[in-house]
C-alpha cells in the first residue's frame, strides 16, 4: 500500500473493540481454542475485566453489536447455529454497560439496538438512564434488523421491505430527538431542598408527535443527561441506508475489504453527508479488521496457523447465508452463487451481482471464521499497515474484532499500541469528558447543523413562552 499524499499524517487513529455478549460473534469457531475464554459471556467479571483491559490499551470504545432473532437460513434450520454457537445464545448488550462503566473512567460504549422492536419511549428513556449512569459514555448503534426469524419471534407477518425499515426509523429518531433534546430544559432540575424544588414545572415541556408509526403525547421522565442524544452510529450501506446514515450518524461502519472499495464509501458517505448539509467530518468512519499479533512476523504467522485450526469456515457461511437471506450450502463448492433479490442486508448481497463469487471463495475469505479484512504480523508490522490503511483510504479508525478471547486484545495492546504511539498516531492519554467530546473535541452536546438540532429547546423560543407547560413541535 502506498500513502495518499493528501492524507493527513498526523491523524490519530480512533479504536473500538468489536464484540457482541455471546459467545462466537463474528470469528466463529475460535470459542473451542484452550485459551479462549467467551464461553464466559455471561459472567460479569469477564466484561468488567474486559472493560478494564481495554481502558488499560486507551480504546476509545467497546462496540457491542446484536441481533434479534437467529440465524436460520443455512441448511433451513438452526442445528449449525447452535452447535457452532453463532451468536446464539447471545444477551442484551445494554445489560453490560454499567457493571464495565462502573470499573472504568473513560471507555466509551456503543451499544446496537434494533429499533424496530422498541417503542421509542421506553427506548429513549433506557438510553438516557445509561447516559447519566456512565455521565455521557454511551452510543447507540442503530439497526433495523433483517431476519425474518426476528419477526416471527416478535409476532410480526414478516420482515417489512428493506427500505420501509429506514422510513420507519427516521421516525423513531424524530421522536427520540424530542425526548432527549425537547422536553427539559437545561436548567430544569434545580435539586433545591430549601425551596422544596426538585425540578422546575416551568422549565419541562410536554412533546407531542402524531405519524404514521408513533403516537406520543407528554413529558418524558429522565432529565438531561451529560450528551443528551448519545453518539448515533450507523452502517448503511445501501442507497437507502446511506441517505440515512449521513443524515443522523455520528460515527458508519464500513464493511468494505479492500483499500479501494473502502476509500469509494469513504468519498461517498464525506459527499452524501455535505449534500445534507453536514459537515463531512462530523462523521467518523471505522472500518472491521481481524488482526492476529506477536512478538515477530514468524510468530504471528505460526499464532494464526494455530488459530485456523480451531476456527469454522462453515460457520462463518452459516453467518452469510442469513446476512443476505440465501441458504449458501445449497450450492457447490465451485459454483458461482446467483444474485437474489432478498430483503435482508442489502450491501453485502450486492457483492454477488457485482463479481463471481462461490461458496469456496467464501470460505476462504472466512478461514478465521470471519470476514474482516485480516493483518497479521509483529507490532511494527500490524501498526505500519493500519496507518497506511488509514492515510490510504481517509477512515478515522478501527474496529477491532476479537478472535482468541481476551488473548487477542491483550495481544494487540502489548505489541501494536506501543508501535502505534511511537509513530505518532495513537492517543497516549484519554481525552476530558463525554464519548463525544473525546471523538470530536467539540462539546458534550450533538453539533448543528443536525436533524435533532430542530428539536431542541433553544433559548429564544424558552423566552417566548416560559410559563407554558406544553412544548409542541
Ligand atoms: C461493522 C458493522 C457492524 C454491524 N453490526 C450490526 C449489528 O450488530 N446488528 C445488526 O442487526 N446489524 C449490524 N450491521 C448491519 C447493518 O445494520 C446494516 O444492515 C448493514 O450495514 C447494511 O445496510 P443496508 O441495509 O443499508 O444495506 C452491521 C454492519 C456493519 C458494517
């Protein structure tokens, strides 16, 4: 890889651990290695110990991804699944946040949630509380879903069309925005014990909203917490999705593979978002990698032949097959999988109507058990190509999935960080403040210009009516 010219050589590179509350979340397989400890998934400890580790390496983040429902597709059942464990049985994420918040200071949480089984209110307000408890540490990685099982776990008839899902969650947010950001002024909350004031009746206003999915009518019932809206992540990658995304994320998530397909989405999320108006930069862009490390290249080498023994290529296929709504095991190893219009994850189904790609390909792309991009090598070596991907491609960071667990993130903090700080291009103390603050060094609050800013109690109008006791938009 060659450096960009017009890259920014002093960019420093934003780090999230990429995990979800199970047991095999994207390497899969590698929970069977002696030294892999995911299996505990469900033990407090294992998260809390997590946290800390990863607060030692100063990663900006703990990304924790989810699914509702399971993966069914391949083979029509879920016999694969279980036995491999792929991501089932997995947990609610937001259950971990407080037990690593507490053990913590500044590791931020960016929690997925779906919100097409959610209602806004009660969603809002589980985020708000977190917000408080972690003071202005949590994210939201918004998803819409795209199994079917989901929906018959639910109770629903049936997936709703991809680009309806996107309709239906632009809502959800207007009506999350006046929660978070219309209905208590800043001052509200006044806790004064002489006067008998806890809150100021004058200071919180009802919201109302009538649309064509929510109905809602009234205050909502958390004060404001430090970020108020918590950082909003996204992954759009269809049309649809990425109109989406560059209108309300904070921080996308690239599933792109190669250099030049992820600086493609770069350039394009960076204009999509300045046709919105926004700032392109008030995006931070990550892209997934799988990285294995030692002491020397050799050693790296000899650590992922060893990992390959353990990992699932088959279970990574499982995986695909419900990411794009196709059983995969129903074709030959040799045969070019057809493209079929499905309603699942859009971007990645593209890739079978954009080259030849059968089930072999597949596998060997997934001979880790997963299919992020995959460096492997000493410390120097992992961080010389991870700047160079950076200054390459215009991405603002990583991350970082897990393979041999907490092996592989103890790994990379002990071999790569150092590297990485020595070159200039990894922070060597956290920065003050909330999540966002510390990714954009602009304030606790989300920045205008941004769809939630609309909602938001501005000053002139609280001088207008400060009496009234409804707030209407
Ligand atoms: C890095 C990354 C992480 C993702 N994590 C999740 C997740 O945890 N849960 C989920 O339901 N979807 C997840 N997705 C899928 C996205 O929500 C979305 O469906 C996908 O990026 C495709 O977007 P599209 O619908 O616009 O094609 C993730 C995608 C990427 C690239």
């Amino acid at each position: 890889m060659t450096n960009n010219h017009t890259a920014d050589t002093s960019k420093q590179i934003i780090l999230n651990a990429f995990d979800m509350n199970c047991a095999g979340h994207i390497n899969h397989g590698l929970w069977t290695h002696p030294r892999d400890e995911s299996h505990r998934f469900n033990e407090l400890s294992y998260w809390t110990d997590l946290a800390k580790t990863l607060e030692q390496g100063l990663f900006d983040g703990l990304f924790i991804a989810d699914i509702t429902g399971v993966y069914d597709v391949y083979q029509g059942n879920i016999d694969l699944t279980l036995k491999e464990s792929i991501q089932l049985p997995s947990h609610d994420p937001s259950t971990l946040v407080s037990a690593m918040a507490a053990v913590t200071e500044h590791l931020g949480f960016g929690v997925t949630v779906n919100l097409s089984y959610e209602t806004p209110y009660q969603f809002a307000r589980r985020l708000a509380s977190l917000d408080h408890l972690t003071q202005g540490r949590i994210g939201w990685n918004i998803v819409t879903g795209y199994l079917d099982s989901a929906e018959r776990l639910i109770g629903q008839k049936g997936l709703k069309d991809h680009d309806l899902r996107y309709e239906q969650a632009e809502e959800f947010l207007e009506l999350c925005y006046k929660f978070w950001e219309g209905s208590w002024e800043d001052d509200a909350v006044r806790k004064d014990k002489t006067r008998r004031i806890f809150s100021d009746p004058a200071k919180v206003h009802a919201i109302q909203h009538q649309g064509q999915f929510y109905q809602s009518q009234g205050v909502f019932q958390v004060s404001p917490s430090l970020q108020r809206t918590p950082v909003l992540y996204q992954a759009g990658a269809s049309p649809r999705g990425l109109a989406f995304a560059t209108q309300h994320a904070e921080g996308m998530f690239i599933g792109a593979d190669k250099p030049e397909k992820i600086k493609q989405q770069v350039d394009k999320i960076r204009a999509q978002a300045l046709e919105q108006g926004r700032d392109p930069h008030a995006i931070k862009l990550f892209v997934g990698i799988s990285v294995v490390t030692a002491e020397t290249d050799e050693l790296a080498q000899e650590k992922l032949a060893e990992y390959i023994r353990y990992a699932s290529p088959e279970a990574g296929l499982a995986h695909f097959s419900s990411s794009v709504g196709m059983d995969l095991s129903k074709f030959s190893d040799d045969e070019a999988i057809p493209y079929q219009k499905t309603n699942s994850i859009a971007s990645v189904n593209s890739k079978f109507k954009e080259q030849k790609i059968t089930p072999k390909d597949l596998k060997a792309q997934l001979k880790l058990g997963g299919r992020y991009p995959l460096i492997v090598g000493s410390g120097a070596s992992v961080a010389e190509q991870l700047i160079d991907l950076l200054d390459e491609t215009g991405v603002d960071g990583f991350n970082l999935t897990r393979t041999v667990a907490p092996e592989s993130h103890q790994d990379f903090i002990r071999w790569v960080i150092p590297e990485l700080q020595q070159r200039g291009r990894y922070k060597t103390e956290y920065a003050h403040g909330s999540l966002r603050n510390k990714l954009f060094q602009n304030g606790n609050r989300l920045s205008a210009p941004h769809p939630a800013d609309q909602y938001r109690l501005h000053s002139a109008a609280q001088k207008l009516a400060p009496q009234s006791a409804e707030h209407t938009e």
